[in-house]
C-alpha cells in the first residue's frame, strides 16, 4: 500500500526520487521521507503529509546525491507521525530502508533485537529490518547481512535499503511489488513503473523470493542462487500517466474510456479462443476479484448467463477460502484485477493452483504478478490507471467480458461490432456538455446525507459500483440494491428527498419502474438512468440501450457524478482518505 522507489547512478538523484514519489503518490499520501547519502554521511528527510506538504517544509533543492531511496506511506503498523514516516535507520543512522508491506514476525525479531541493545525509534514493523541489517553487519558485508536479514522476515515485503559507507543499494520482494527501472546512466527500484517512466521504459519485473543487489552492475539472486531476469521494454509512455490538461487524474481517465473500449475489443484473438476453449472444458468456472473488479466479476456472470447461457461462479477474492474445497484440477478460476497486484486476489489464485486448477486473468498491468502466475491473461492495455478509483479499467474489464460472452457462442465477430458502435457514443458520455448536465444534479446531491442506487438484473452490479464509485470519493453514504430486495427491507430507509438512483433498461423497464414508483411514493428524489424517461422521475439522464453493453454506458455518468460531488465537497478526487490505489497487504 506504500509507495517505495530508489535510484543509483550518475545523475543527481535526490530530484529523480522526488519525482518517482509523486508518481507513486497514488499509492499511499499519509507520510513521506527520503534517505540520501551524501559525501558519505546519511540524510534522512520525513514528515507527516502529502509529498508535496513534506518538501515544501524541507529544504533539498541543494543537497547532491547518487544514492537516494524514498517512501510514501498509507499506515498500517503505527499512527501518522513523523517518527513512523519511512525511511527508518539503525541505531548508527548508518542504514537506511523503506518497506511496502507487513512483516508479521515484527514482535518476536524486535524483542530479540531489544535483548541485543538495539534502540528501535518508531511504531513500525518496518524499523526492525533496518536493525537487523544493523546486526547482522558485526559478522559480514552490507550485501550478505541484507540477505540475512531478509531469510529472517515473515510476511509480505517490498525493501529497499542503503548503507552510508557502500556505493550499492539492495532490494528484496515477497508478495509486495517491486520493479527494477534500466536507465542509461542508473538503475531504479520501486513499487510500480509510472514512478521511472520520464527517464526509462526498459524495466526488469521482479519475481517473488528476489533479491537484487546493485553496485557497478546488477545482479540478482532468489533463494541464494544468482538468476537471471530479463529487460522487458513498457508500451506506456510518461504523458499517459500525467495529468496533461486536466484537473485531476480521475477525470482523465474517466475521459478516456472511449480510447480504452477501442483498445481492450483489439484482443488477440487466439487467446480469447483458449480462454474460451478452457471455460467450455471446465467443470466448474469461479470468477474472482476485489472492489470495482470484483463488481465486472458479477456483471461478468449476467452477461455469460445471458449471452451465452454458461454458468459461472463469482466470489470475493477474499472470501474465496470458502470454495476451495470445490476445486479439482478441472476447475477454472478466472482473476480481475486492474494491477494484478492486489493481495486478497493473488492468494486467492494460488489457493486455486494448490488445488491444480487452472487460473486466468483479466489484468491491465503487464508484468504484473498475476500476469506471472496466470496460466494465460488477457491484457485490457488500458494505460496507466493512477486515481484510486477504478473507472476506465472497469469498463475495459466490461468490454473484454462482453467479448467472451460472444465468443463463447461463436459471435466473437457480433460483439466486436456492438462495442465498436458504442465507441462514438462514449465520447458524448464523457464529453463537457455532458459533464456539465450532470454538474446540476451534483449541486442538487452534494449535501445528501445517503444515497441509494437501484437496478435490476444487468443493472444491479452497476448500481452496486455506482454506489462504490460514490462513496469512496465523496464521503457520502451510498449504496446499491437490486430492485427486488426494496421491499424486504432496504425500503424502510427511504425519507422524504432520500435521492435513489434507478437504472433502467428495456428489458426490465416494467419492474424497475415499479421500484421507482414505490420509492417516490415514499418521498424520494427519483433519478432515472436509462434510455427512456418517466413521470416518475425527478432528474433524468439519458443513457441509450446497449442491451449486454449496458453496464459499460451507465457507470459513466455516475462516475462523472461522483467526481462533481467530490469537487463541490471540496475533496481531492485522486486521493480519497483512507484509501490506496493498491491493496498489497491482505
Ligand atoms: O487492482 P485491482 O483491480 O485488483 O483492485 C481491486 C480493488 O482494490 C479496487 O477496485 C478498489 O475497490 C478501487 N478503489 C475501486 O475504485
């Protein structure tokens, strides 16, 4: 969940980590810090506070290093304080690390640690690794102790870590991300490549158990043992992950989800066939995800139930631990996930290959874990999603899953040109004048203290994401039933002016209506989303049919809606509290 990048090599490298930083800054906002060395001495810069509140505090602009690492941190062990910020030292303010995840035998080694006269300064779980690097350097080099240090760690980490008196910088991951950037005068280590990419595309992904240890060359070692690793070139440039014109990053990759539907229906089409070919032979297909995937999860099963009348079970990556009993080396288990990187999802994929079940993935992060650990992946090549909330990498994940549905049937061809019609429409969803109209139901929302999202069949996963979509940038409470659960019992919160959200459609037009009715005649404020408009709306907007495609045409104005509820808040939309782009830690 934090954000964690160093660099080596010839340039100055203090401006580089600041930089990486704030392209990681997606990652976690509550802390940050940086260790520099500099003429041999160890600098460690920390605060409470966004990256930019922390360095505008701290004057580096002067200080020149080659060695640099930096942090940013969403907390786990330990409050927000200045003392709990990365990157943490040892006793001798010698070493220094930053760390992305939990290392669960944190109380045990920091007593033992304690018993060896080591003064450990933070809350963090974190501290420790810099001190056992500490300890275990009275017996041997920088390079060994690392390696040591990390054969005693239990958990999930991502670490990179430097030594005043050495010209090298080490790296370690296990179930946490971590990449290695190449550029022509240095190397870089961190969580995720947008942190590298305004100075290199070529990127060395790391596998789990790795640790790499770079001086004049780099090399990289897994279970003792020196690997290789090849140099894998990134098809995303830097301007995609910046914000260019717009405000927020929210609101450009809403907008560029025409450009996203374009690019995920250009599968390839041979490995939508074996994906396609592994559903028909499995016996037993499980969908899994978390949050926004796990939503395309559940719309996923509609449109397969519709389409193409094959059965598929969905299930909460983090709830999967239930199923695994079902699984024989027959079963399927297809992940969502837009970084493949998401805690709760790989453990669920591996819990599913123990059992010899095949695992597929949907993901937008090439290079990402579950791209390695996946039998065969469907890219979505939606760019660089960097807003905490998902939105152009679900309907991506949509489209992909239409596509299959298709395919299933052998109408592969059919649904590349549905979705490819809808390409233009989508343009008009993001456009200004639309984001304009639904700017005034936003003024009319903004002080809501709840609101409620409701749709029927297709329309319920939407109205379970539209209410997630909601809630997790504007604070205010939202969610999403189907229209049949109204009456028994989500009913008896409606109040006069509770604003509900109705999606409609043709094909359920009649029962959905009905829902609509019964709200209003409780006092709701009735807001219709759909292609046709009734009486018994208060606010309509006007979304044209796309019959399996729907759910791919009605999130967009509510994803609109809810980055206006969040301007006229006065929230930040791209960093909503509480919350991380990445959820690597279960
Ligand atoms: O990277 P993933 O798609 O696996 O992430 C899953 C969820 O953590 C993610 O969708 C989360 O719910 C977002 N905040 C939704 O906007």
């Amino acid at each position: 969940m934090c954000g964690i990048i160093g660099y080596i090599g010839k340039k100055d490298a203090i401006p580089l980590v600041l930089n990486g930083l704030k392209n990681l800054e997606y990652r976690g906002y509550d802390s940050a810090g940086i260790g520099a060395i500099v003429n041999g001495e160890l600098i460690v810069k920390k605060d409470v506070g966004k990256i930019d509140e922390v360095f505008s505090k701290i004057n580096i602009s002067s200080i020149g290093s080659n060695i640099t690492i930096g942090h940013t941190r969403w907390a786990t062990h330990g409050k927000v304080t200045k003392e709990n910020a990365h990157p943490h030292t040892d006793c001798k303010n010698e070493i220094a690390i930053v760390h992305n995840g939990i290392i669960e035998n944190y109380q045990e080694l920091k007593k033992e640690l304690i018993s060896k006269g080591h003064v450990l300064k933070s809350e963090t779980d974190s501290e420790i690794i810099a001190h056992l690097i500490e300890e275990e350097m009275k017996q041997r080099n920088f390079e060994d102790a690392f390696k040591k240090a990390i054969e005693k760690l239990k958990g999930s980490y991502a670490i990179v870590a430097i030594n005043k008196n050495e010209k090298e910088m080490m790296g370690a991951r296990k179930e946490s991300p971590l990449v290695v950037g190449v550029s022509e005068d240095g190397y870089f280590i961190a969580s995720d490549v947008p942190s590298f990419l305004d100075e290199t595309k070529r990127v060395i992904y790391l596998y789990d158990g790795d640790v790499v240890v770079i001086n004049n060359e780099i090399k990289i070692f897994n279970k003792g043992v020196e690997v290789k690793r090849e140099i894998d070139s990134i098809e995303w440039d830097a301007e995609q992950a910046k914000k260019g014109v717009f405000k927020h990053f929210m609101l450009k990759e809403i907008s560029e989800q025409a450009e996203v539907v374009k690019k995920a229906i250009m599968q390839d089409e041979k490995i939508i066939k074996e994906i396609v070919n592994a559903i028909k032979n499995a016996k037993g297909v499980y969908f899994v995800g978390c949050g926004t995937a796990y939503h395309a999860c559940l719309e996923g099963s509609y449109i397969f139930s519709k389409v193409a009348k094959t059965h598929v079970n969905v299930c909460y990556a983090h709830e999967f631990p239930n199923y695994v009993h079902f699984l024989t080396p027959e079963s399927l288990v297809i992940a969502i996930s837009q970084s493949g990187e998401t805690a709760d999802t790989l453990a669920a994929i591996r819990a599913a290959k123990e059992k010899g079940a095949k695992v597929m993935s949907i993901v937008n992060v090439a290079g990402s874990t579950l791209v390695r650990e996946s039998d065969k992946v469907l890219l979505q090549h939606a760019g660089p999603e960097i807003c905490v909330l998902s939105t152009k990498s679900y309907t991506s994940q949509l489209t992909i899953l239409v596509m299959l549905a298709y395919a299933l049937v052998d109408k592969l061809d059919e649904a590349k040109s549905k979705l490819k019609e809808l390409i233009r429409y989508i343009y008009y969803l993001t456009s200004k004048n639309t984001q304009e109209y639904i700017k005034k139901l936003a003024e009319k929302l903004k002080d809501a203290r709840d609101i409620y999202l409701i749709g029927r069949d297709l329309q319920y996963p939407t109205a379970l994401e539209a209410a997630l979509k909601i809630k997790e940038v504007s604070y205010i409470h939202a969610e999403g039933f189907a229209g049949g659960e109204l009456k028994h019992g989500n009913i008896a919160l409606i109040e006069k002016g509770t604003p509900c959200i109705i999606f409609t459609s043709k094909e359920n037009e009649e029962g959905i209506i009905a829902n609509a009715s019964e709200l209003k005649a409780r006092g709701a404020y009735v807001i219709g989303v759909g292609p046709r408009n009734s009486e018994v709306f208060d606010f309509f907007i006007k979304v044209r049919g796309a019959e399996e495609a729907n759910s791919i045409v009605q999130i967009i104005p509510i994803q609109i809606l809810a980055y206006q509820l969040a301007i006229l808040r006065g929230l930040d939309p791209d960093r909503p509290r509480n919350l991380a782009k990445s959820v690597t830690v279960k």
